[in-house]
C-alpha cells in the first residue's frame, strides 16, 4: 500500500493528496506536524533522512520531492493519465508545475 507521510498544511503535501485522489489510488497517510519539530525526530528521520514532506513509500521506492512524486505516480499507475500526450502541452504543464 502507498504510504504519504505530509503535512496538511504543507502545499508541496496537498498537491501530491490531490494525485493520489484524481488517480483513485489509495493510500495511508501518515502525518508530521512540522510546527511541533516531528520531521526532526529519530523516527521520521528512519523513514526520510532529508525529513522533508511530502515523502512517499511505495514498497522499496522511497521518493521526496512533491513533482518526483506526482511524476512517479503518473507513470506508475497510468489510469487517469494526469500529462497530456502532445510534448508542447507536457512542457505546459511541467511549466506551471515548477
């Protein structure tokens, strides 16, 4: 099962929830509170040593970075393909994205 450790507050976090929601994947969401210092302790840190959100386990893949992520995603699980086929319109996105 997917496992998205994230803050809800963080927007980086929101928009990899929004993939995972547009895609109908599930997942377990673990949450770190950033205000309380959690992405700081020792257990966090086991699971992402940068202790970054959001952060993304999907069996023995281990991905920072929320555009890797939704990148990863898209190309994993491709029901509900979220880039456009044409590259100019790829490149659009990649755009707004970045």
């Amino acid at each position: 099962m997917l496992q998205l450790f994230g803050y809800w507050r963080s927007s980086a976090s929101f928009r990899v929830r929004l993939v995972l929601q547009l895609k109908g994947l599930d997942y377990e969401q673990h949450p770190v509170n950033l205000r309380q210092g959690e992405q700081k302790e020792k257990a966090y840190r086991r699971v992402n040593p940068q202790g970054l959100v959001p952060f993304l386990v999907d069996d023995d893949v281990h991905l920072g970075q929320s555009v890797a992520i939704m990148e990863y995603l898209d190309e994993t699980y491709p029901a509900y393909p979220l880039m456009p086929s044409a590259p100019t319109e790829r490149a659009q996105v990649r755009h707004i994205v970045n």
